[in-house]
C-alpha cells in the first residue's frame, strides 16, 4: 500500500486506481477517505501522511468512531 499511496499523491496513477487498490486491500472508503480524495482531486494537495494514517490504521484494524 505504500507505493499505492505514493504513487497517487506524487499523480502517477489516478483515483479510480487508487480506490480499486483500497479494495483489493478490504481498506473502506469511509466518510474520512472520501473527504481526503475529494479534497486531493480538488487540488489540495493531501500528503502521504494523511493518506497513509487513515490506510494503515484500518489496515491495522483500527476503528475509528
């Protein structure tokens, strides 16, 4: 998943890329995800550490409420 996520912040590969990939990972696009790809394909550049705080935290099982 890192070079995923490297990879759609640096524009290599685009969204719908990097939503299949959170799917092949069983990573949920939730309501957090979604503000964050929205606000990357708006143009607001979203760093890796965004990214990869919310991917590897549900990868990890962790729950957010």
């Amino acid at each position: 998943m890192a070079k995923t996520i490297t990879d759609y912040t640096k524009g290599s590969i685009n969204v719908n890329k990097f939503k299949t990939a959170l799917m092949e990972h069983n990573v949920p696009v939730d309501a957090t995800m979604d503000k964050l790809i929205r606000r990357h394909e708006a143009g607001d550049f979203v760093t890796y550490n965004e990214f990869g705080k919310e991917v590897f935290r549900k990868l990890n099982g962790y729950i957010s409420i």
